[in-house]
C-alpha cells in the first residue's frame, strides 16, 4: 500500500526548505553566481563611499575612494544570508546585524567573525566586471 505524507511530514518539509532558502541554504560563501568578464555594473552605479549589492550575483561592489572599486562575495559569513545594504561605509546584513567594511571586507561589527571574501573584478571604461 503506498504511503502518503501526513499533514505534518508535509509540514516539517514545507518548514526545513523555508530555513535553507532564507538563510542561504548552506551555501559557502565563496561560490559566486556570476561568470568571467560578466558585467556586474555600470561605474556610475557605484556611490563613493558606498557600494550596490548585486542580489543575482551574490556580489557586492564598493568604491571606497574615487576610482578606487572592490568587490566581495555578499553571503555573508555568520549565516550564510545575503547582505542587504551598503551604507555609512560598511557592508550590512539585515539577517543578525554583521557589519564589514566598503574598502577589505573585514569584519565591523558582529556576529560575523570572519571578513567576506574578495572576489576579483576589473574595470574596463565604465564597466565593473567579474575578472
């Protein structure tokens, strides 16, 4: 006779996939979804002083100085969520409050203990691209 879920197998399924999606799913951190020589943004929609997450990517970009561009993996190191926003210099996450920093991605504040980890773009002309 086969056997068919009950409401709560059902339910603590439907509960474990919604955990894994919103905190990242275990993902490493270090796998990025963009590709070689992909463009990531248009210069100008990086604020000095301040950065652009790239959600799709897992990407974030930072101009720390002027014509000075980084660019760090976005899942963030606590729990593997995707940071949210860049502002006041720092890299924030939404998830537990972890901070990092526009220019090296080192840790600001907590929980996160470890920095995110550089990814490695270029700039050609008005373009900042994966490398």
């Amino acid at each position: 006779m086969p056997h068919s879920p009950t409401r709560r197998t059902v339910l603590l399924s439907t509960g474990a996939a919604a955990l894994a999606v919103g905190c990242g799913g275990g993902d490493d951190g270090d796998a990025s979804a963009a590709s070689p020589g992909q463009e990531l943004a248009p210069t100008s929609d990086i604020p000095v002083g301040g950065g652009k997450v790239l959600a799709n990517e897992k990407i974030v970009v930072t101009q720390p100085e002027q014509g000075e561009f980084k660019a760090f993996s976005a899942v963030c190191t606590h729990q593997n969520c995707l940071v949210s926003d860049v502002r006041d210099g720092s890299i924030d996450c939404a998830c537990h409050g972890s901070r990092f920093s526009i220019t090296d991605g080192a840790v600001e504040q907590g929980p996160a203990t470890r920095p995110l980890p550089e990814e490695r773009i270029t700039v050609d002309g008005n373009s900042v691209r994966l490398a």
